[in-house]
C-alpha cells in the first residue's frame, strides 16, 4: 500500500454508554493534550476514562494492535464475567457491551468492552480475547481491571462510574 507522507490516519472511540456531548468534551480535551505534548510525533495515543484518541502516519485501520497495551488494576478479579460481554459487544452494531455480575460476598462487579467499529466482528472478539488472556499476567488478583489498546478495550471494577 503506496502511503502519503502528509496523510494522517485518526480513531476517536467513547465508551458506549457515554452521552453524544460528553463524548465530544472527551474527543477535545485528548485533542488538545496530543497537540500540546505530542506536536512532532509521527503518532500518538491518549486515553481518558470515558475516550481514546489516537492518531498515527501510518494506515492501523480494521488491524488489531498487540503492541500498545495500558494495564491500570485494583486488587482481586473475575475474569470469567468478561467473556459473557465480549460475545455481546462482537455481535452488535455499537461494539460495545456492559453488565453487572454477582460475584458473592454481597459485592457486584461492573465490566464493559468496547471496540472501534473499523473492526470486524472476528476481530473484535480477538483482540478482546487477547486483552482477557493478559489478565494472568499483569492482575490476576485483582477485584478489577482496565485493560486499553488502541483496538480494544475492557474494564471490570468493583464500582461503576455512571454517566
């Protein structure tokens, strides 16, 4: 594939369930911190809670990204409530799928995947599969876990920030 040196490929996805304007703040203010701090990078990634922008030279449309992984964990998970979810969000138009477990202890569990929707359905479940195999080795005793690519990503947590 024949690339332009001034071309520039960008991906803005919110969570889901975010509301359209709270989703535009997001897009914003990740703007301006790329523009702030990244001005001369070929490319770049920011992630907030509610969005992640990226942007790059380089043609990363419709391809899973293994390389670029963000774990942020709190202490002791369930890893086997994600895999409900991530047949949810690949077989759905939004991509995007959220539930709440019963996990004993009189305590719930919040969980949420999302992927863009240059994806494919296949790819979508890869990539979050993919995402869930990591747990072992970054939070496997964690009550939850955020997991960020740039082509997938899911969250479990003992809470839930509602929008």
């Amino acid at each position: 594939m024949i690339q332009s040196v001034d071309t520039v490929y960008g991906l803005a996805i919110c969570r889901g369930d975010i509301l359209e304007k709270d989703c535009k703040s997001c897009i914003v203010n990740a703007t301006n911190e790329i523009r702030s701090h990244c001005l001369n990078n070929k490319g770049a990634i920011k992630w907030y809670y509610y969005c992640t922008l990226k942007y790059h030279n380089l043609d990363f449309f419709g391809q899973i990204d293994r390389d670029t992984l963000f774990f942020a964990n709190t202490p002791e998970n369930k890893r086997e409530c994600l895999a409900q979810l991530v047949g949810q969000a690949s077989g759905n138009a939004q991509m995007f799928s959220t539930g709440d477990f019963d996990v004993g202890d009189n305590y719930k569990l919040h969980g949420s995947v999302q992927c863009p929707r240059d994806l494919s359905s296949l790819d979508c479940m890869k990539c979050l599969n993919d995402s869930i195999r990591f747990i072992p080795k970054c939070c496997d005793m964690s009550k939850g876990v955020q997991i960020f690519s740039v082509t997938c990503d899911l969250r479990f947590e003992t809470f839930y920030h509602k929008v």
